[in-house]
C-alpha cells in the first residue's frame, strides 16, 4: 500500500512508550522519518528510535516537556538543524493525576492542562515557522473521557475536551496556510498509563465486556487512523474528532 508518505518528516511527541511509539513505528513503516518526543525514559526512547531505523529511516531523539514552550522550541530548532524542516506534528504525549475530584488541587488541574491542551498551541506555533514538503499535518490524540464521565479522570477529561476545542479553533484559523489539523479520540488501551489507575483490572474488563467490536483496542488500532489523517487521502477532514473504540461509545 502507498499513503504518499515517503520522505516526510514527522514529530511524535510521547513517543519512546506506548500509542505514541506506535504511531512512530507506524509511520516509519511508511518511510517516514520520525522525531521522538521523550521526557524522563530515555533508554525507551532510544529503543523505538532504533526501531524507526530498523525499517530504513531516518530517528531523532528530541527530549523536552512539551508544557514548556522554551523546550518546544529546542525540539523544533534540533529538527531543522539536522532535517531543515517538518511536515507532520502528532500530538500524542500526556500526563494527569487520575483521583476523585474531592481530593483534586487546582495544581493538578493545571498540570493536565498545560500538557494534555496547552502545549498544542507551540507545538502549531513553531510548526508554522518550518520548512515543510506541501502540506503540513497535525493530529492531535484525545480519549473519550473529552465527551464522557469516567471515574477519576476528572482533570483529564477536562484537558481533552480543551484539546479538541483547540483542534477545531486552530484548523478554521490555519487551513487558509496550508495546516491541517484533527484528532483521533481512543478508547481504552493497556498502556503503562493505565497503571496509574487505581480501578486497572476493572477498567480493562468493562471495555472487553463493552465493546462491540469484541475485543480491546490495540495501540495499532489507534495508530491506524492516525496515519491516514496525515495522508492526502484526508486531505478534506479537517479540525475532527475520530472516535476509534471498537463501538464502545456508540452504545447508550
Ligand atoms: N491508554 C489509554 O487507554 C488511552 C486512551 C485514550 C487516549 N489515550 C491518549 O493516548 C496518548 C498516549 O497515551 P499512552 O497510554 O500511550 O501513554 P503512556 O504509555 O503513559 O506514554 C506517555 C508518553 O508521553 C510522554 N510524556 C509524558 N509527559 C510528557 C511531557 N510533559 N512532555 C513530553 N513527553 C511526555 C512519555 O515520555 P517518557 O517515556 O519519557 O515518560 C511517554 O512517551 C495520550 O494522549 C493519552 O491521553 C490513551
């Protein structure tokens, strides 16, 4: 299968782990070259880096908190130093303390929503100033919790549903130049974030039980779509939301 991806160059941000070193994978798999985002893992991050080179192209290991726009812009000036430019942003990278909202501070608050929403706004920022190969792509991960209440995810949910509010007020601003921006919306995948669940095993059955597709979502499935989003091939999609969840949420 050709997407037309070839020789494009894309930023992953949280990518060393989980859906994030998926979609890098994913799009490496499209001879893609791909800049990962890591925070604190660097020895994860330098095993999906050697990965992305396994399949023939080029890795970039770009650490940085994507909340800090000082360490955006150093991941940014790092791509166009060693690759002169950028085509495609995902989005992926996001951190939240997951507890009732009684015992939640305006701390943790904030925490979700400089990473989870506020730090979309840089990262669109600094990939208008580069170069780019044609359109320039952006795709932003979001869950359902945006739209749905879920046990504990009060801050996050929150700083989803902000996320893809940004996405739709940042794809009416910057289709005229060339941006197009969406977000893939996922159901629940057994990544390490989930260990931070105190309900884990729970969460995890209730989706099994749930979701019509049958089974729980892969961080492939995820990755799937967001690859086709960054294609010509959804070249007219432009500041959604696709919901990828096996049907759990169509479900009353
Ligand atoms: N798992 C689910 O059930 C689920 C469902 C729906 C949506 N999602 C969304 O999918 C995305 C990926 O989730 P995941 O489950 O794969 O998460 P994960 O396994 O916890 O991985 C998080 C990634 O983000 C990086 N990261 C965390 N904070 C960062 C920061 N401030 N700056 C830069 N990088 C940072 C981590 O880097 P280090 O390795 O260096 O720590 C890691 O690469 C998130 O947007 C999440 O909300 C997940």
């Amino acid at each position: 299968m050709d997407l037309k991806l070839r020789g494009k160059r894309a930023l992953v941000t949280g990518s060393s782990r989980g859906i994030g070193r998926s979609i890098a994978l994913s799009l490496a798999d499209f001879k893609v070259d791909v800049a990962i985002n890591y925070l604190r893992h660097r020895s994860r991050a330098e095993e999906t880096a050697q990965e992305i080179r396994d399949r023939g192209v080029r890795a970039l290991l770009v650490k940085g908190n994507v909340a800090d726009p000082e360490d955006v812009a150093h991941i940014f000036a790092s791509i166009r130093a060693e690759w002169g430019g950028l085509d495609i942003v995902i989005s992926n990278a996001a951190s939240g303390v997951l507890r009732p909202a009684r015992e939640l501070t305006l701390h943790h608050f904030d925490w979700a929503m400089h990473i989870n929403a506020a730090a979309l706004l840089p990262l669109t920022q600094n990939l208008l100033e580069m170069p780019s190969d044609g359109e320039k792509v952006m795709v932003a991960v979001s869950s359902l919790g945006a739209t749905r209440a879920i046990p504990n995810y009060t801050a996050v949910g929150a700083s989803k549903a902000a996320l893809e509010s940004m996405v739709r007020h940042l794809a009416a601003e910057f289709a005229p130049e060339g941006l197009r921006i969406n977000a893939v919306s996922a159901g629940t995948v057994d990544t390490d974030a989930l260990l931070h669940f105190p309900n884990r095993e729970q969460l995890l059955e209730a989706a099994r039980r749930r979701t019509p597709a049958g089974r729980l979502l892969s961080p492939q499935d995820v990755a799937n779509t967001v690859v086709y989003l960054c294609t010509e091939y959804a070249s007219m999609i432009h500041g959604q939301v696709i919901v990828v969840d096996g049907g759990y949420s169509i479900l009353a």
